[in-house]
C-alpha cells in the first residue's frame, strides 16, 4: 500500500537526518507562539502525560478533556477551549460500554449530546513500539484530521511489539516514546497519553500534596513530557460513597504550572452523574460542573438532583 507523505518534517526523517541549523539571526527572526487547545493547560503540538495512580478517575479526566476540546466546552468547567477541535479516544482497558456510560455522564454535565461531539472512538490500541501500527495510527489520524488523539492506557500498548524494550530502560523507553509522539505530531494530532503511577505512588497518596513526574511508571516518561495533568488522592476513597477527593497537578514546557483540589462526586447505580469542584490548593470551591443522566433515577446524593 501506497503511504502518503504528510509534511515536509516528516519526509526529512524518513529519508535520516540532516545537519540544517539556522543561524541566530534567522531563528531570531521567525515567529514561533504557543496554540492553547486548553488555556494553561494543553498546548498544541507538544506530548502530554495525564497521569496518576490506579482507580483515580484517569479515564473519566481523560473524557472529560476530550468532550470538552470537540464541544469547545470549559474542561472540567473551568478551563476555557478557544475552538473546538476532533479529538480521537483509543481506550484499551476501560471496555465499550464503561467508555460509553463515562461519556454519557460527562456530556450530560456540560450540556451537549454525546452524539453531535466530534470524537472518534475505538476501544483497541496500537503497538507503539511497531513501525507499521505507528504508521497505520499516523496515517489514520492525518485522514480524519484529528487535532488531539488520546491514547489510554499507555502500559498496554507502549511495549511488546515488534522493537523489544525493557521499561526499566531510559535508554530503550526514551525512543519508543519520541516515535509513538512523531506518528501523532506527524498527522498534526497533539498527543495525550494516559499512565499510570507507580505502586509506591499511589500508597503514599492521601494527605502527601500534589503528585509528581517522578511518581509515573516507566523509565524515561517524566523525562520525555512536555505537558502534564496528573492527579492522586487526597484522601482515601470511601467505597459506595462516588465522592473523589483529588489533587491536581497541571505544568508544562510552555511555562504554565498549577495545583488543584478536585472533587468529583458521582452517583451510584443507575443514577451515576458527573459533579466536580475545581479550586486552586489553597481557596475554597469557585467552580462546580454537574448533571445527572436524562432519565436516571432520583439520586441518593440530593446535592445532585438540583440540575
């Protein structure tokens, strides 16, 4: 099968590299901005890492970004989107119909309808370390004109292709991570790789601040993001409770840096909502995002059945 050539970045590494350095007066010379998809939170063309330990509502942030970037809704109801943007979700761990219901609830809290959002929706991933999944998801991506591709989770498809390498590895991981963001970069889709933290991370959290690069697992990941949103608990979870007490931790190259608390209250059973409460670390809730799903039953939580 015939491969089309993207741009003309990627056509130089194809073909390997070649020394071409401008000089100071002509770099000094160009106009180089950053493009806020989220303002202070994702820039256009740089990796993100969206990050924390296991069950801390990764995916459901993740939905909640990707809604927000396609909808040109606030992201987690604060943070402005300049214009909407396709955005693709590869999920490989949470299964169809979580995905669905998780979409469903976040869409209903933001007032659009899941069907009228530009997402596209797979729920298998590539292997990023094969060349020719790399290049399927390159080409995909340039096809539909996708502006930010969500990939989750990134243990299930980062290794175990065609290019062994050891996690443990800096040296083995850095790579695979630089090729896995040139096939999105290349298409001009912005990368949002979804990862977990560490063991050890996600023991400490509850009461140990804002988490931290360090805390991902894998060699090489804190090194290799450009961007970041990664959360752990402040406090443990209370089982039948839907009440996620969170930290939030939001940085990048592009010189935005933040930490807030977020609290996320869902529902239980068929009444399962989507409430959260945004504030900076050290103030009091400014800002609350809630709905509850059409047609679902009175929730146990009365706090939800106002909207």
């Amino acid at each position: 099968m015939t491969r089309t050539v993207l741009n003309p970045q990627a056509a130089a590494r194809a073909a390997g590299f070649d020394f071409r350095p401008k000089d100071s007066a002509a770099f000094d010379k160009e106009r180089y901005a950053h493009h806020w998809l989220v303002d202070d939170v994702l820039v256009a063309d740089q990796p993100a890492v969206l990050g924390g330990p296991k069950k801390a509502l990764k995916t459901s942030l993740a939905v909640d970004l990707a809604v927000s970037l396609a909808t040109g809704t606030p992201f987690l109801g604060a943070f402005r989107v300049p214009e909407p943007v396709r955005v693709a979700v590869l999920s490989g761990e949470s299964g169809a119909a979580s995905l669905q219901e998780t979409a469903r609830r976040v869409c209903a809290a933001k007032g659009v309808n899941l069907s009228g959002c530009d997402i596209l929706w797979q729920t298998d991933l590539p292997r990023l370390s094969d060349p020719g999944d790399r290049d399927r998801l390159r080409d995909g991506l340039a096809t539909a004109a996708v502006r930010v591709a969500v990939v989750d989770p990134l243990y299930l498809c980062l290794l175990g292709g065609l290019e062994k390498a050891s996690a443990s590895n800096l040296y083995e991981v850095g790579p695979l991570l630089r090729d896995a963001a040139r096939a999105c970069l290349d298409a001009g889709a912005t990368p949002v790789l979804v990862h977990h933290a560490t063991k050890g991370a996600g023991q400490k959290a509850g009461g140990s601040g804002p988490p931290e690069l360090d805390d991902l697992a894998f060699a090489g990941i804190g090194e290799f993001a450009r961007q970041w949103l990664l959360v752990n608990r402040r406090e443990p979870y209370r089982p039948g409770t839907g009440s996620h007490a969170l930290n939030l931790a939001v940085g990048g190259s592009a010189g935005h840096s933040s930490h807030w608390h977020l609290d996320v209250q869902e529902t239980a059973g068929t009444a399962r909502g989507w409430r959260v409460e945004l504030s900076a670390a050290d103030q009091t809730p400014t800002v609350t995002l809630s709905k509850r799903v059409a047609g679902a039953k009175p929730s146990a939580h009365p706090a939800l059945d106002q909207y």
